[in-house]
C-alpha cells in the first residue's frame, strides 16, 4: 500500500512538473525570440522589403514581376501573375493594418485601381472574377482564376469602404467563388472563359484554400452567411479529405484560413470540427518541423534539407505562425515558434543588403553558387511577398 501512495506521489509530481514546464513554456514561447535586437532586424527586413516594391511599382500601379541578379541572363519581361498581384496588396494591407506603418494607402489604391480596370471582368449573373492574361501566364486562353479572384477580396476588403472597388464588383466575386464551389465544399481552380465551363481537369487541391481566405475577409466587410459557410465548408472538406492521409502537402493557404476562421467569434464550428481543423494544421506542421535544418553551423540553417527556396519557406512561416496561434498544446506552440524563429532567421540572412535590388529576395539561396539553375538569381514578386509577409505577421506576434 505504502508502495502505490509513492507510486501516485511520483505520477503527481511528474503530471505537476509538466503542467508547470508547460505554463512556462507558454509565457516564454514568444519571450525566448522576441528580444529588441531581433526586432529590430526584422524591421529593417520589413522596411528593405517595402523599399524593393516602393522601387518596382510603376506609376500605374502594375509591378515589376522579375529581376535579375545577375543581369546578363535575360527574363520575360511580359511575365505576369494577377493572383501574385493580389498577393502583394494584401502584404502591404498587412504593413498597415498589423504595424500601422504609413504612406502605403495611395500606393496600394492606384495598384488595386490597375487592377480591376485591367483584369477584373464580369461574369454575368451578378458574378465578378479575375480574367488571366494568357500572353502574360503563358496558357491557351483566358480563364476567370479562383486564387486571384480570392485574394483581390482580400486585399481590396478595406477599399471597398472607402469606394475605391465598388459594393458591386466586390460582392460579385464573392458571388464567383460561391459559384465555383461543388456541394461538397471542394472549389473549382478556374473557369475556362473561351468554351463557358468548368472540368476535372480545373481541379486543383493545391490552391482552394485561397477560396475561404476570401470569403472569410468579404464577411468580415459583408456579413452574410452565405460567405461565413461557404469557407467553413471549404475548409471542413480539406480537412476531412487529408485525415487518413500519411502525408499531405503544406497547405499554408488553408491555414491562414482556418487562423481567420477561428479569429471569427460566431463562427459556428462545433466542437468536433474545430478539432478536425486543429488536427488539419498540426499534421501539416508535424510534417515539415523536422526537415528543418537547425544546425546553426549549417549553410543554410533555418530552410528545409530538401528545399532552401526563400519562397517556400516564407510560406511555411506564415502557416505556422498561423497555427501558433489556433493550438492550445504548449509543448507544440514552443516547438512551433523555434521554428518560426529559425526560419525568419533564414530569409532575413538570403535578403539582398546592398545594391539596385536591395531588399529583394532570390528564387533560390544558393544563387551565387557555380553550376546552379539560371533562375536561382531571379527576384520574383512572389517571393518579396510572401516574405515580407511573414515578416510582418511575425512582428505582429509581439506586438499583442
């Protein structure tokens, strides 16, 4: 008898030193990483970054898609993305509405004027969507895209209260993506213009997680249901689908989702689908912290073994920064934020400090090796996007 009372004794006190480790751990996730010196090079990071797109903007408000670093190797310069396009106004709606920073909004008001001037088209029945250029995306013709369509509601979500995009333009493409849903919450990737349809071959589960990321910034400005349970179904038939899957691909997009959905107060999720759409996350996460290379000897220290893209790895940020902030495990969230930290770590060193592309970042961080692909020294729009928003979110992080 004498022995068991140990025995609970000794499970007590390793049950109340976990618990303890763990409240440590939670007040201490953000503490361990957030000093003033890192801070402060984030900023500069931050700053570097705004000045490269301050720099390749065009009095029009189109942008400047690639440059090169090594400038005897020519580029396309017809090259263009509308959903990258999209993707860099939301970055700078982040640098105002998550740090407050200044001089963006005409700036981001004439590029998203460009924008639905040139590329936003409607699509009868009250439906408004993003129309690709196939000389600039090198496809066959034109097609209305799900992702760019998505992430102009996104970015644009403020303008519209200020009249710059119009109620109607901008309930219409939320009406678009309702319309390229399926019963079972999957979305359509894009609308093939030129034969009036929708097929398989448009299916894409890659990129549907832009859809909810959408619909949940237009309910934000609109609420109507129909937006809030079109991107919880989205987000529901992901998570479903990817369960019983041993690997799935990092989805960053359906995180910044699910991390939107959950910041909804009448959401409407019950219990059982919350947890589904944790689970969701940390499968993710669980399948990409550990090919993160940690050795602070390592060349590369902070990107992955297998890819050491600036781009693929301020994504990964932006996902678990995302899912930092929807778990409650204070084990996983130490975990998580070591992780974030490592990788911020590794764009802010691979960021271009000095000369005409300051600020930049290269497709590859291994661009002035000998023998390696032409396109590691491109500087892609995509890439300064993402990055500079992972930046901000991560900045953020210590700011609330």
């Amino acid at each position: 008898m004498e022995g068991l009372s140990l025995q609970f004794l000794y499970l007590g006190a390793v049950v109340g030193g976990s618990i303890l480790f763990g409240w440590f751990i939670s007040r201490d996730a953000k503490n361990f990483t957030g000093s003033q010196n890192s801070l402060s090079k984030i900023h500069n990071s931050i700053i570097y970054a705004l000045s490269y797109i301050n720099e390749n903007m065009l009095e029009n408000g189109r942008f400047i898609y690639i440059r090169n670093l090594k400038s005897k190797y020519k580029i396309n310069k017809n090259t263009y993305n509308t959903t990258n396009h999209a993707r860099m106004l939301y970055s700078m709606y982040l640098c105002e509405r998550e740090l407050n920073i200044t001089g963006l909004a005409e700036k981001r008001r004439i590029s998203a004027k460009y924008f639905v001037d040139k590329y936003v088209k409607p699509m009868g029945f009250g439906r408004y969507a993003v129309i690709s250029n196939p000389e600039e995306e090198n496809i066959k013709c034109e097609k209305a895209k799900l992702s760019a369509t998505a992430m102009a509601l996104v970015a644009f979500s403020d303008l519209r209260a200020e009249g710059v995009i119009p109620d109607e333009i901008f309930q219409g493409m939320g009406q678009f993506l309702l319309f390229m849903q399926m019963k079972n919450g999957q979305f359509y990737n894009c609308y093939d213009t030129a034969n009036e349809g929708i097929g398989v071959d448009n299916l894409n589960l890659n990129y549907t997680g832009d859809a909810p990321f959408g619909l949940l910034y237009l309910y934000e400005f609109d609420p109507k249901k129909k937006w809030l349970n079109g991107a919880k179904k989205g987000l529901l038939f992901l998570a479903n689908l990817r369960k019983n899957l041993k690997e799935v691909q990092f989805d960053y997009c359906s995180m910044l989702a699910t991390e939107k959905l959950f910041s909804i107060p009448d959401n409407g999720l019950t219990d059982e689908e919350k947890e589904l759409l944790k689970q969701h996350l940390i499968k993710m996460v669980e399948q990409v912290i550990p090919k993160q290379i940690v050795n602070k000897d390592e060349q590369y220290y902070g990107a992955l073994v297998d890819n050491i893209k600036p781009l693929s790895i301020a994504c990964i940020v932006e996902g678990l920064i995302a899912t930092y902030n929807c778990v409650d495990d204070d084990l996983l969230k130490m975990r998580i934020m070591k992780s974030i930290n490592t990788g911020i770590k590794f764009l802010r060193l691979v960021q271009i400090q000095k000369g005409p592309l300051k600020g930049g970042f290269p497709n590859s961080a291994d661009w002035k090796e000998l023998g390696v692909p032409k396109a590691a020294s491109l500087v892609r729009m995509d890439t300064v996007q993402h990055a500079l928003a992972a930046c901000v979110k991560f900045q953020n992080m210590f700011m609330t």
